[in-house]
C-alpha cells in the first residue's frame, strides 16, 4: 500500500478573545499543527494572513504584537473568499470564535460557498428557527458541507456528539436534565448541600462575582437566558422535540432575579439589594432539606411531556445532581429507551477557555478526519 | 449546489449472538437502513450473502431460518473478497461481533486490504502489544483504512472518543480511574453503601448470578480479567503509558476469588464454598466504613506513576463512585491537565445487547460519515 499521509486543512480563526487564544494555542502546537493549516487570524478589528512574509513562525505569545503592527482591517468577505481560494473542494475551515450576533447572521451564506463551520458561539443555532433551518439546509447530509458546535454546550464534554449517537443508532429520546451553567452550578452547590448549610443566597452570590465566576453583571446567569439557549441547541438535534420558533425565548425560563428585584436598574444597586431575596432562596432550600432535597438550576426537555425549560428543580441527596456534583461543574443526564431504568451521565468543567478550545478543536479534528479519509 | 445523498456503504456481520443480533436489528431500521447496505451476515457456522435471491426482506426476525435453510459454511476469504468486491475504494465494512479469538489476529491482512473494521470483540486490541502494533500500522493515519472498537470499553458510553479527543487536542492524560465490569459495579454497589449494608459477599454474588448479571462461571467476572482487558485498550491510546507486552496479562490484577477458594475445581463447588470469604470482605468492608469510604473494584490508569491496575479501592461517601453509582452501571473519571480540579465523569449502563449494539452503529456511523462526506 503507498504511503499515506492525511492532508493539513486550510483554517481561518475569526475571534481572539478567551476562546479564541486558546484555540489558537492549540492550533500551533503539535500534534495539530500537522493537521491544520492556519491562514488567517482575526479580532474584531483586524485580520493578519498567514504565513508571515518574514518567514517567522506565529506562536500563542507573539500574535497579538504581529497582529497589531501589520493587521488590515477585517473584513469577512476577503476572509471567505481567501479561505475559498486556499482549498480543495470542501476543504476550509471558518472557525468563529466571537460573541457576535451578526456573524452567525451569515453562516447560511458561508456554507453555501462549501465553507465548513466550527464554532463555540451559541448565538447561531439558539436564535430563531427560521435561521436554524437556514443552517440546517446547508450542511450534511443535505450537502457536504460540515458544521459542527460541539463547545456550545457543556465546552469540552460529549454532549452533542453523544446526543447525535443516541439518536442516530435508533434510540429515543425521553428526557434531557442537567446543569448546564457552571456559575449556577457553583451558586447551588455551595447554598444547598446535602448535610444543610446555613449560608446566604446573596452571599454566594457575591463570592461567586468576586471570583471571577460570574459575568460581569450577575444577572446575566441568574436570568438562566444562557440555560435556555443551551436547552434551544439540544432540543433542535432531536426530531420528536417542539418546535422553539423563537429560539431561547421561547423557552419557559424561571429567573433567579427575584420579583423584588427586578426593578434595580444598576447591577451595583442589584448586589446591594440582593439580600432582599435571602428569605425566598432560604425557604426553597430548607423545604427541600426536609423532603432529604436539593435545589439546583436546572435545563430540562422532557419529550414525554413536550415540555422545554429551565427551572429550580429539587434532587434527592444520593441524586446524581446532589453530592456527586461538585464546584463548577455542569452535569447532563440522557434518560432513553436503552437507558432507561438509569441516565447515561456525563459530568465536568463546562466552562473555562482551555476545555472550550478543546471542543473546537476536537470538531476542527472530526472534519479533519472526514475530509482525509479517502487517499 | 447539487443536490447531495450519502450513498450506502457496504457491510458485512460475523456473529449473531446477544450483540450481533441487536446490531442487526439496529442496522435494519430506519435512518441506518439507508446509510448502509448490508451484503452478508454469518453466524459460526453459516453465511448469507444479501440481497436474498428471492427479494424478499430481511427481517430482526426471519433471519434465523433464513439462514439456516439457505446459507452456506462460513469461508471469512470469502466474506472478503465479497466485501472487497462490493465496494469502491476503501469502502467496505467487516463487523466482527463474535468472542472469537482467530477473527481478531486476522485483522492486519483484513485492515490490509482496505477494508474498515468495527469490533466490540475485545480480543484483538487487549491481547499481545506485536498484535496491537500490526494493527495499528494498518489503519489511520497510517493509512487510509479505518478501525473502530468504541464498544470494547463502556458498551455504549463514549468512553474512546472521549479519550481520543483530549489527547487529539493535546490534553496531557493524569489518571483514568473507572469501575467498569457491570457485574462487579452491581456486587459491590450493594454489598459496600454509604449507609452501611450487613449483606454478605457470598449472597450478593448468588443473587447476581441468578439474575444473570455474571457470566456462567462467576469466577469470570471476579479474577478482574475483563477489566484488565478494557484497561489494556483505554492504555494502548495514551502516547505515555507503559507498554503492555503481553495486553491484559501484563496488567496486575487483583483477583476477588479469594485465595482460600483458588483450589475449588468446579464453579459448583466454587459458589458452594464462596461464604468461606465472606469474613474476608466484611473486615474490608468495616474498615472503609470506620473511614468513611465505601469499597468498589476498580481499574485505574496513573500516569503519574506509570502504573495500570485493576484492584479493590476505598472512596468517599461524597465520591462520584460512592453513593451516585447505582445498578450495575459503569462509570469511568479522566484527570487530565484540563480537568485537573474535577474529573471529566462518564456514567451509565455498560453492558448489554441493545447498548453494545449502539456502540457498534455508532462506529459505523463515524465511518459512513468519513467516506462520503465528499460529494
């Protein structure tokens, strides 16, 4: 048999931020970097085609200096049509690595170009469904064009991939519960414990924002919105699930800003007036406490009951969501046909730069894998 | 764009027993119908090439007499050379579910002839390293051929796509760490609980056994030589593990049939004389309790200290394999550099027909997709 070496696909990274710096860390690193061949990086403001004219390798510490010195402005257009021009048939790949609305916008019109997308960016399939479907059209097994977003639930953990296997080998879906929010999961692993704690609700709150482990304005966790746009990718991957027209907002999801609260028209007057809430938060969790209960935020799509949404949900102590669970950590259960009398459950770190890379770059090696097979 | 369909990718079954049968019914249903053509299946004995000469279809249900009446002696040369010859370049797929131990160390000539293989028969990648080392020179990215065995470890739980995805992206493995026979996740479950449990070892075996949770001869389950033979596969990915000459047999494996039983010559007198041990396991069992821990068997992967074990361990009450293990499920945790504060966890049924059976389509799946995503 002649030798055999799998070709490097040609990859253009739009997004620098956390994420973005992670993968690209991973993409010049071996054994990647014989896989891929970066082309092109990009911020938000500027983008820098590779190789550098001087020869000089990109490496995780000298990019943003390069980038700033000899970037020209971004601008989509020459990226996808430079990603197109650098590839065989199907062969580029967009990696967007932004929070931004408007990108998403236009996937539909990047894969029809044959451009395969991977990104972290949850923005695209938890919008409307008119998008989603847009996108739907556009990739396999209706073309060949590949989309793959793992990290957009639970970062580097096998959710969507092992949802994907689930469904393809003929099972049936029954239930989805889990906690998908690292913040949430931290907040209520802290306040309700399963030998009781005494803690306050704001207080958690508060070391969890002095930590870094909140957004910068903490009610964008406790509105659950990231929950519900989570629920929305999940949810579409599964024929027999309803319909979510309007995506995350369609999703009934309960907030944890409390009623009293929700006229603070500052996230200082917010954390100031958090206390408010204690008694509420205190009641759910001693009411628990006497069922031998835990309270924990979770995202449920239940298809026995046609129902998708995020709420407080109370779990008995040796529940897999109580004292196995533990820090950050999201947890996901998958109750089905075959697994049926117990979940197959997959628990982790479901945030963090390093295992968010991690999921794109492992999609980046699926369509690597897919579009190298054949000599 | 033109319009796009995946064409079918040929397939041939060897084993028809418990998993055989399930993968059969699973690739005779729809969506898998349409992703594959099935050219051949064969039990020990006999073969039937597909499509029957009569049109009429195979079904999860006529195939037995349909085989027994029509098929001819099982020649494998010939199984290949109708795989080969049904299938474009690199197309064909050879689905070995027996227990055989021959099949596998044919698989380097069959890997050979470029034709793609998925297993959940453990021989072949548990047995000798010159084997493993055959193997793996015949497959990707080595060549263009493809080796599937997800089911091998874990039935239907991602267990080496999850491995194979921290190492692709460059994640440095510390530790694997599972319980990963069923039967002995059932026995010890029950003897060994968070609250305390006066059963004895020797009742726990007989009722497992009687419900048919071990194999015929108990002793098969409890000498740990099928969890060495997963750990031997789950080392074999990691670049930096310790060479296992002779696969499981290089594995130190701590044996539950205690050494004052090691003389019984029959499974009969064997399981008549198991309460001999029982004063063996309950002194265990006290001690971990005075500690707060509970005790499981184990299989464990530390790179740290370039050891791989199958033993008896003592965890937690609070640990993810203390009170959160239920039934006979499997669960396996992944410390790694990313995941270094927590574990990355994968819990759930690890044996059975149905589950094992999803790990097989899965693979297939994962080879449909690599050899017709481009049009």
């Amino acid at each position: 048999m002649a030798s055999f070496t799998p070709r490097p696909v040609p990859v253009a990274l739009i997004g620098l931020g956390g994420v973005g710096k992670a993968v690209l860390t991973q993409l010049l690193s071996p054994p990647l970097n014989a896989r891929f061949n970066l082309i092109l990086i990009a911020n938000s403001r500027l983008s820098l085609s590779l190789p550098l004219p001087t020869g000089a390798p990109l490496t995780p510490t000298n990019y943003l200096p390069i980038l700033e010195q000899h970037g020209n402005p971004l601008d989509i257009a020459s990226v996808l049509s430079l990603l197109k021009d650098s590839s065989e048939a199907n062969g580029g790949i967009f990696i967007d690595s932004t929070g931004s609305e408007l990108i998403p916008s236009i996937y539909p019109q990047i894969l029809g170009m044959g451009i395969n997308i991977v990104t972290p960016n949850k923005k695209a399939t938890s919008s409307s469904n008119e998008l989603w479907q847009d996108i739907k059209s556009k990739i396999y097994p209706n073309t060949s064009t590949l989309y793959y977003g793992e990290s957009t639930v639970g970062a580097g953990l096998p959710i969507l991939s092992t949802l994907k296997d689930l469904i393809e080998t003929g099972d049936e879906i029954e239930k989805i519960e889990g906690v998908f929010s690292g913040t949430l999961s931290y907040i209520f692993n802290e306040f309700s414990t399963s030998q009781g704690s005494n803690v306050k609700f704001s207080d958690v709150v508060k070391v969890a924002k002095d930590n870094g482990y909140t957004e910068p304005d903490p009610r964008d966790d406790l509105s659950g919105t990231d929950v519900a746009r989570k629920l929305t990718i999940l949810s579409r991957l599964i024929p027999t699930s309803p319909i979510l027209e309007e995506g995350y907002a369609s999703v009934p999801t309960e907030s944890l800003v409390p009623d009293i609260l929700s006229n603070a028209s500052t996230k200082e007057e917010y954390l100031e007036r958090l206390a408010e809430g204690d008694d509420y938060f205190n009641k759910l969790r001693s009411d628990a406490l006497k069922e031998n209960k835990v309270i924990r935020y979770v995202g449920v799509i239940d298809l026995k009951n046609n129902k998708v949404e995020c709420k407080l949900g109370k779990y008995p102590t040796d529940h897999a969501f109580a004292t196995a669970l533990k820090g950050s950590d999201n947890i996901i259960s998958f109750t089905t046909k075959r697994y049926s009398a117990r979940p197959l459950i997959i628990q982790g770190s479901g945030a963090g730069a390093d295992v968010t890379a991690m999921g794109v770059t492992s999609d980046l090696i699926k369509i690597h894998e897919r579009l190298t097979t054949r000599a």
